[in-house]
C-alpha cells in the first residue's frame, strides 16, 4: 500500500506538468527501493525503534562514505569532524534505550540501509526528481507484489481500513513526495555531505513527537539535537574563499 499510493500520486502529479521528456527512473533504481523498503519493514518486526535507527542509519553511512571515497571524493577535515560529531549525537540520542539486536534483524536493518544509500548515490545524477521518483516508485511495485504473493501462500495478510489509511497516507506524502524533495536536493551534495545531512531525520522525527504527540523535550533530546545539527551544519560548511588580492 504504501508503494502503490506513493506511485500513484507521484504518476498523478507527473501526468498533470506541461514538460515532456523528461526522466522517467529505471529499473536499477526501482530494484534499490525495493531492497530497501522489504527488509526495512521485516527487520521492524524484531527491533525497537532506537536500535533500528542505529544500526540503518549507520549502514547508509558506511555505504555511501565508501562509495564517495571509491568515487574519488576528499572530505575536508571539517567534513570527517562535522560526521563524526552528528554520528555521536545520534548514538546518545538512542543508544540508551536501546537493546541488544538479534541477527536476523541485524542484517534485515543493514540490508536496507545499504540499499538506502545506493538508492541516494544513484539520485545524486537525477535531472528530474519527480519524474524519475515516480519512474522508481512504479518499478517497485511489482517487484513488492512477487514478494506479497509468496508470503500469502504460507500466512494471509491481515488488512484493516486504519492501517490502508495510514500505509497510502505514508506512500502518498512522507515516501512520495519526500523522496522527490530528496532526489531534488542531491545533484548539489557530495556523498559525504549527503551522508552527513540524513542523520538530521531522528531529531526531525522527534521534534514531530513534541510537536503532534505532545512529547516532552529532555535534556538528552536537547543535547543530541545540538550535536547532530551541528555536525550536519559543519559538514556542509564550505571553506571560507581566499581574501583578493589588493591592487
């Protein structure tokens, strides 16, 4: 549900432009979605939030850092210092909390930050966002439909009217659309800073719980969220341009 809503918006909102020719995705990055979003869900089954959190993002970290480097990119010493401290915040923010991952779900989680992370790599080359997120989208589904039809055979899927609401509510707005800001935002990144700027998505996650769920801001949220803001801002500090030589 929440890869068909998610393609059949993001269909609806590329068939009403005026623009022609532009992207339409491609079958390799529809495959990275779907390595992404089956493993993420199975691994939700065995893992709590922070732990989850943890192990994904790390995985796209280590994922996209590698390519960057393989790549041919150099951070600044800003850069490496600016990850390092976002990283750390973000462990103080759900380690604590966090319990001891089983195996299975371990490698589910990092499965799916990897395929995350080539799925980022790849948008870094995007011309049109919206139109090859949907490209991706439509290609994903199938491959998700397969998985579907096998499992039914062994157990039936429980459906509920809240949880198709909330699934094409997440596909629709959160996936959809987000992605396409996404892949709209990565032409102007390098792979490190990339890296770098999705560790802000925990403090975006909670700072949506004060805000809809009338949590309350701690300490060790304040501290965390100064830490990986930080870090994310010292990565994507660019270095100060040399004074101009007087005439």
């Amino acid at each position: 549900m929440r890869l068909v809503s998610g393609a059949a918006v993001l269909a609806w909102l590329v068939a009403r432009r005026a623009e022609s020719g532009r992207g339409r995705g491609n079958w390799t990055s529809g495959a990275w979605l779907f390595a992404y979003a089956v493993p993420f869900s199975f691994a939700y089954r065995t893992l709590d939030a922070g732990t989850g959190a943890l192990i994904l993002f790390g995985a796209v970290q280590t994922t996209m850092l590698a390519a960057g480097l393989l790549g041919g990119e150099r951070p600044r010493v800003s850069q490496w210092l600016g990850l390092a401290v976002a990283i750390g915040g973000l462990v103080y923010l759900l380690l604590p909390g966090a319990e001891a991952p089983g195996a299975a779900g371990f490698a589910l989680m990092a499965t799916a930050g990897a395929a995350w992370g080539a799925y980022s790599l790849r948008g870094r080359g995007a011309r049109d966002p919206l139109g090859e997120t949907a490209g991706n989208f439509l290609r994903s589904v199938p491959l998700v439909a397969l998985v579907l039809a096998a499992l039914s055979v062994f157990h039936a899927p429980r459906v509920s009217t809240e949880g198709v609401a909330l699934a094409a509510a997440s596909g629709a707005l959160a996936s959809g659309l987000g992605y396409s800001i996404w892949y709209a935002a990565l032409p102007g990144l390098s792979a490190v800073q990339a890296a770098s700027v999705q560790l802000a998505v925990p403090v975006l996650a909670a700072v949506g719980g004060v805000v809809f769920m009338s949590e309350t801001v701690g300490l060790r949220l304040a501290v965390a969220s100064a830490l990986i803001l930080g870090g994310v801002g010292l990565s994507l500090r660019r270095p100060a341009r040399a004074a101009e030589a007087r005439p």
